[in-house]
C-alpha cells in the first residue's frame, strides 16, 4: 500500500534481519489517532434528536441531546410535558452528562495508547471505544424507557396516559404532537470512528504481528 | 402542474388585458378557472375589480410587505395596519388606556400614562392623536422608534417599535394644543411639536382683547435620545411665534438639512367671537389672501439654545421671538390661501404648500430661500419678522382643483396631493432633478382620481421621506358615506388602497377599507423589512419599561411567595402555562399590596394575562415579562384572578383566589 509517499530508503529492521516500509508503522497509529479524534469532535455536536411538530407550532419544537447537555426547546417541551406529568429533560441521563467528557477523553487516550502497544493487546484497548456507540443507545433507551414510565399521575393529564415507550430512532405520536427521533452526527461519528478503528487494528496486525513472530523465530533460534 | 401553470397564463393574460383597456366586460371569456369565473359572473366583478384582488389578496400564511401606522384619532390610539391588504395587525394604546396591553391599567404603563396628565396632576384620559412619524436614519426610515402627537392637550408620546409599546408621553408645559407634530429631524435629532391654536404661553390666563400682545404660537424641538429610547426636556428648546396657528411641518433634508418648515392660517390675528358679532374664526381666519409659510433654521436655533440665549418657563428652555428674529432663525414668505401641509421633495430642494382655498399647490425653492435671505432688505410682518417676498422664493405653482391639502411623493418623479372639496387625489409631475424620471411635463397635473369621499390626508409608501418606495399610496377619507353597510348616524372612515405602480393617468382605486373606531388623521407606510421587532422579551424578568431585567423579577417558580412586613405585603408570583404561582394570596383589608409577577414563558405568543376582578386591573404579561402593580386591598371579600389571554386548554384553569379579611 502506498498511501504515505515516504522515502523508501528509511526501513524498519526486524528482529530477524529482514526489512518493511516505515509507512506500514504510520498506518496504524495514525488511524488510531484519527479515531481518538473523531470521538472527541463527537462531543462538541448533538448525538440524538427529538422533533416535535404540532399545529401551533408552526416551526416545530426540537431539543438536541448532546453527550455534555441539552440544547433546543427544552424549556418548552418541559412546559408542555408537565401537563402530562412527565419529567423535565433533563432529569434524564444526568449522572452519564456528568461523566461524558471524562469517559469520552478515556477513549480516545486508550486508543492513543494502542499505538504503543505493538502486540495483540493493543485489540484489547480499543474494545471500549469499540463497544461505545452501542452503550450510548442501549442508555438511550433506557433512558427513555424510564421517561416513558415516569408520568405523574397527579398532573393534570397524567391520568389520561398510559406508560410509552418514546422511540430511539423514527416517529411516533403523543396529543396533537408527532415526534422524529433522530441520529444526530454525533453519533454517527462515534460509529464512524468504530470503522476507522477496526481497519487501526487490521492495520496494526499487519504491522506488528511479523515482529511479534521475528522475535519469536529470533528467540527460538538461541 | 401543468394545469396550474396554465391557469398562472391565463391569469397574467387577463391583467395585460385588463391594463390595455379599462373594459368592463364581465370575466366570463377571459380564461379565469370555471369556478372563479362563474364566481365573478355571479357576484357581478369586472376585470378591473379582479386586478384589484389579485394586487390587494394576501393568501393564508403570507405577510404584507408594508406596514401602516396610522393614526387613531379621537381614540388617541395609533393603529398599525398591514399593506395591501388592509388588515389592521394592532393597535396601540396611547393617550387612551387600553385593557388588552393592559396599558394603564397597573403595572409600569400607568406611570408612562400618567407622566402626560396635566402639570397640576389633572387626568388626562383621551388624546387626540394626528401625525406619526417613524425614526428616521438620513432621512429614511429606520422602524426603531414611532412619535405621536396629542392635538388636545399638546402631548408627544414616543412608541418602541421593538415591542410597539409607548414608554414616554410628554405633555407641553407651554401650551395647550398642538398640531404640527410629530415630525422628526432626517437623523431624529428632534421630535418637532407645531403648535396649533395660539394662548399666551404657559397657556396663563388672558382676555383675548390682549390677542396680539399676549398670545403667541410655540414650536418645540424635543431632543430624542435614541439609546434611551426617550425625549429628554432639559436638552429641548421651544421658539416663540406670533400667534399665526402654526398647522403642519416637515423637516429639511438633503440640501435643506438644518431647515424646518411650518404653514400657518390665523395670520388675520382673527379672535372670532361670532356671538357678539364679530366675524366667526371660518371667516375671521381665512380674510387674507395669504398667510405665513414659517422657515426656521433650527441649526441656528440649536446653536443659540445651546449659548444659553433661551429663557426658561415652566422647565422649557424658550428662544424668544426677538432672539429668534436676531439670531436669523426664523423668516416667513407669503402662502396663498388658508394654506394647508409643507412638505418637502426627497432630495430636500423644494417645500410644497397646499392651498385649501386656493386650487394651486405652490411650490418654493430652498435654493431661492437662501438666496433672498442672503440678498438681505427684507420686509417685516408686524412682529418684525423678515419675509421673503413669494415671487423670489417660488419655483412653480401648479393648479390641481379645489382643496389641495397634503402632498407625499413616489419613485417616478410624481407628487400625490389630495383635493379635499373635489374629493380626488392628484397625481402631478415634479420638476427639478425629477423630471427625467416621469414623461410628462414638468410641475403639470397628470391624472384626479376621485376617491370616496372627502380626503384628508394622503400617504405613499415611504413617500415623505429621502427615498420614497412607490407602489400604494392610501387615500385617507373622512367620509365613507354609502361606501359600507350603515352601522348608524356616527360612520366609519375610509382607508382606500390606490394603485400607483404605473405612470401617468393609470391611478386605480383598490380597496376600501373602514375604519370605526375614531377618525385617524396622517399615517406613514414602510417597508416591512425594516422592522426591527422582538417576539419575546430578551430575558425572563424584563422589564419593557426599562428594557432590562428587573431586580424584582423572579426567574423561577421556586422563587415564588407572598412576604408580610406590618400592614405591608409583598408577593413575588410565576406566571407560566397554566397556573400562577401562589394560587392563594390572603392578605388583610387595608394591607398594601406590591405584587411582582413574572412571566417564565420563552415561547412566541405565549402571552398571559392578569386581571383582578373588582379592582381594575388588567395586566398583559408577554413572554418573559414583568410587571408590579401596587394598591390598597380596600375592599374586602373573596375576589378571583384569572388569566385573561386564552393561553393554553387549560386556561380556565389558570386562575386563583385573593381572599381579604375584613
């Protein structure tokens, strides 16, 4: 693969005395990097959204989730939302907002470290950012699963409706108001980023695995 | 798609038939849709009533590109009216209180009404509003501010046009009725009030035998202070007039920037009396032959106000009238007969004075003005007044028919001016710089079209301004006589829509539209885009009056409660969908009541009221509003509050008791 226009002249040398390009080494890491990076651009745009459109509101109402806070017509939907007896928005995933930077920045610096791991445990490292996207939905919906089933039954609808599952991706329906539930580019970049670290790690095998064997062989041979 | 674009044709064919010739064949042939066709058989329309429809018809959900504002007459209100399609879109509460903005009726507006009472404190609960003008930027419009004059009781009001709220009212400490306002300076340096029926100053006690000694006309030049959004008296200064009924203004522009004209028609010093015999004021008033166009220079004027060569009466700084004949601040030229409006050209060369009882408009030229000054030898009035002779300072004198009184301008070169005894408007060509525009000839009458019936004033789109936009002029008619279905002996005005896009004698009356609720007198059009209109305040806990958030505002409903200090009690109350918050407030008779409530609405339109039955008060509390109404719980009982504005499904809901214990 000649991706990198590097001076083919500088070679890495194996234990065992045969050579590779240097770009083979650069490959890897640096989609490693790239990943790390796209996950921290993640947490500066909105993940998740829910539109709501009713007549009176001739633009729609929108509250975008991002994994720091919410933005949008939250206060709003809130207003709207207590007649039902629901909770505010933001009483939702509190604890996981709270948290989001430090996990986010944790990802990255793991994949960032796989780098300098040059073995089979570098995989190991880049199984959370790997598995990420799919703990964000799967919190997702049980967030709103919570939400759903929170309903005052005090407030002055709350009688009148029944535990409901909000969608995580598509339409449905409350009162006069539907509601499109979003992917957001947010997430969209966190699974991007899965795709760039498999092909990190695919990468990566093809790197270090001849060194890891050129050790071996170099090591039985003693 | 096909069918609607054929229908588009058809439609565009129909209108060029219908500008080629003013048939009045029924549409049947013209290729209108079937039904529509049958439609403007059945109803009896013509093609040029379809034109008309079609130019004036807003479809659901469009908005008009122009927006009025006119004033609201006897009602002392302004309204504010969409254009083409005449929908009143508001209206404001001015000198009048007005319970749906809950304008005076509680809250922070009772003060702005109350600044305007009388200097003694006597109430003044109506107004009689006439001329406004919008905020102007290099003598355009900039929508920032609108001013409104009192003709009653001599009053100016400034309105906010970014919530369209009246926040100052100025009453006149030197006079008691005004006319020639308001008109701004092109940067509205000045709000300029003209007065109209000449007292003594200070409007002081005196016989009217003492007419000429005593009594006097007032202009006053109140500076507006646009970061304040406020007039402000101790940087204002008043010049002293002979007592000629000054009528109505327009400030210099352009070349005749620092220039101020005013017409006048009591310069027969007439006092009436028709009960003992002397001539009654319509005919004492109106003997001579001319009266007074007034010239000021109020630079000059500035200036000398700002020497400290003003005497002050009753807090006003006032430029005597021999200060002002000394200093070169004001001459007069002769203005045939009873004249009526001075209003100025775009580009500020010329001023135009209607006749009224003389059938010509006549047009003066500043250039000649300022050449006659300078030549110097001038004749005097008999208060010492230099005037400037009309052959030196008149550029042209146009006849258009009997009654010509106001006079606005277009893109084309054109002037309007409305004939209040033929009951048309005259369409008539500039000379000048503006004769290349239109093909006619210079200063000659192009087109009368009868309008229906007994025009007033008359306004064009931006059309008294620097840059006037063409396209509608409204012709504002006192009478409508059998224009409407008869609602009774006291009729409506009628607003009627012309058409002006095309040149020469094409003028077209569009549209009538009544106005019932008092008889508005001058309106100004601009161009919507040049609004600058909020749709909810810019914080929770604003304060429109103050235009920032108020300290007494609370920002959510946790903040809410009711505090007792002796007979004093204090209650801080959230106002959001659908509930206040407390919903019972009970408080002992005779306790002082300070009540703080606060809108935590964010939402365009979610707007709630306050009333308190029993004791008159209403409140609007627009998104992110505050208020505080302050009384004595007098009464004692059980009385409810409730909101006033349906706000949501549950408004009913949205209400709470106030309990006082006897």
């Amino acid at each position: 693969m000649k991706i990198l226009n590097l001076d083919p002249d500088v070679k890495v040398l194996l234990p065992d005395g045969s050579t590779r390009q240097l770009q083979d080494y650069l490959i890897p890491s640096a989609l490693l990097m790239v990943a790390a990076l796209m996950l921290m651009v993640s947490m500066f745009v909105p993940y998740w959204s829910m539109t709501m459109t009713a007549p009176q509101y001739p633009k729609g109402l929108k509250v975008d989730v991002y994994v720091t806070h919410l933005a949008g017509d939250v206060r709003e939907i809130d207003e709207l939302n207590h007649y039902l007896g629901m909770p505010l928005l933001d009483e939702g995933g509190r604890f996981e907002r709270s948290i989001s930077t430090v996990a986010i920045v944790t990802l990255g610096l793991l994949l960032i470290a796989g780098v300098f791991v040059h073995n089979q445990w570098a995989a190991l490292l880049a199984v959370p950012a790997l598995a990420y996207p799919l703990v964000f939905l799967a919190d997702l919906a049980y967030i709103l699963y919570q939400y759903g089933h929170s309903i005052d039954p005090e407030s002055a609808l709350g009688g009148a409706i029944k535990p409901f599952m909000p969608p995580v991706w598509g339409e449905g329906k409350v009162g006069q108001f539907g509601t499109i539930a979003n992917w957001e580019v947010g997430l969209y970049l966190a699974f991007a980023a899965v795709l760039v670290v498999l092909l990190a790690l695919w990468f990566h095998r093809a790197a270090y695995k001849p060194i890891v064997d050129a050790r071996k062989k170099v090591g039985s041979g003693k | 798609m096909k069918k609607r674009l054929l229908y588009l044709g058809l439609i565009a064919a129909l209108l060029l038939g219908a500008c080629g010739q003013p048939s009045q064949a029924t549409p049947a042939a013209s290729g209108l849709p079937a039904d529509a066709a049958a439609l403007a058989q059945e109803r009896g329309l013509t093609q040029d009533d379809i034109y008309a429809a079609l130019k004036t018809y807003m479809p659901s959900g469009q908005t008009d590109p122009f927006i009025m504002f006119s004033s609201g007459g006897q009602s002392g209100q302004v309204l504010v009216i969409g254009v083409p399609s005449m929908r009143i879109l508001k209206v404001i509460g001015v000198f009048q209180r007005e319970s749906w903005q809950g304008y005076g009726f509680g809250g922070s507006t009772d003060a702005v009404f109350k600044e305007g009472y009388m200097p003694d404190g006597s109430e003044l609960a109506w107004g009689d509003t006439h001329h406004p003008n919008i905020s102007e930027t290099n003598g355009s419009y900039d929508g920032e501010f609108l001013f409104i004059n009192d003709k009653a009781n001599a009053r100016l009001a400034v309105i906010d046009l970014r919530d369209f709220e009246t926040k100052q009212i100025v009453k006149n400490p030197n006079t008691i009725s005004d006319h020639g306002g308001a008109f701004v300076t092109p940067n509205t340096e000045y709000v300029v009030e003209g007065p109209q029926y000449g007292v003594p100053l200070g409007f002081e006690y005196a016989p009217t035998d003492q007419y000429q000694q005593q009594y006097r006309g007032l202009i006053t030049f109140w500076k507006f202070d646009r970061l304040k959004g406020r007039v402000d008296p101790s940087q204002s200064f008043q010049i002293e007039l002979p007592p000629y009924w000054q009528d109505l203004c327009d400030a210099g522009k352009g070349v005749s920037d620092g220039w101020f004209f005013c017409n006048s028609f009591n310069t027969e010093l007439a006092t009436g009396g028709v009960e003992s015999g002397q001539p009654p004021f319509e005919a004492g008033t109106t003997k001579n032959d001319t009266d007074y166009l007034h010239i000021f220079n109020w630079k000059k004027a500035e200036e000398v106000f700002k020497a400290g060569k003003a005497e002050t009466l009753n807090g006003m700084a006032v430029i005597k009238l021999q200060t002002a004949i000394d200093e070169g601040i004001l001459f007069f030229s002769p203005e045939p007969k009873s004249p009526h409006g001075a209003d100025v050209t775009p580009k500020g060369e010329f001023v135009i004075v209607g006749g009224k009882l003389d059938p010509h408009v006549t047009i003066y030229s500043f250039q000649k003005m300022q050449a006659a000054i300078a030549a110097g030898g001038l004749e005097t009035d008999v208060y010492g007044v230099p005037v400037l002779p009309l052959d030196k300072v008149k550029e042209a004198q146009v006849e258009l028919g009997l009654g010509p009184l106001h006079t606005v301008f277009d893109d084309k070169g054109y002037a309007y001016t409305s004939l209040f005894l033929d009951s048309a408007v005259a369409r008539w060509t500039l000379g000048g710089d503006y004769a290349s525009q239109h093909p006619e000839e210079p200063w000659t009458l192009v087109q009368k079209l009868p309008v229906q019936y007994n025009i007033g004033h008359i306004t064009a789109v931006e059309g008294d301004t620097a840059t006037p936009a063409g396209g509608f002029v409204v012709a504002l008619n006192k009478w409508s006589i059998d224009r409407f279905a008869n609602v009774g002996p006291l009729m409506p005005q009628n607003f009627q829509l012309v058409d002006i896009s095309k040149g020469g004698d094409q003028m077209k009356v569009l549209y009538d539209m009544p106005i019932g609720m008092a008889e508005p007198h001058y309106a100004q059009i601009m161009k919507a885009d040049r609004l600058k209109s909020i749709q909810v305040y810019p914080e929770i806990g604003w304060n429109p009056d103050t235009w920032s958030v108020d300290p007494t505002a609370i920002t959510s409903e946790d903040e809410a409660r009711v505090e007792r200090n002796g007979t004093n009690v204090e209650i801080w109350m959230s106002v959001i969908r659908s509930h206040y918050k407390p919903e019972h407030i009970e408080i002992n008779q005779g306790d002082h009541v300070v009540w703080h409530l606060t809108s935590l609405e964010r939402t365009p339109d979610a707007t709630h009221g306050f009333a308190l039955s029993g004791y008159n008060i209403n409140l609007s509390l627009e998104p992110g509003e505050t208020q505080t109404i302050e009384f004595d719980a007098k009464q004692a009982g059980t009385f409810t509050y409730y909101c006033t504005e349906f706000c949501s499904a549950l408004h009913l809901e949205m209400m709470g008791y106030f309990l006082v214990k006897p």
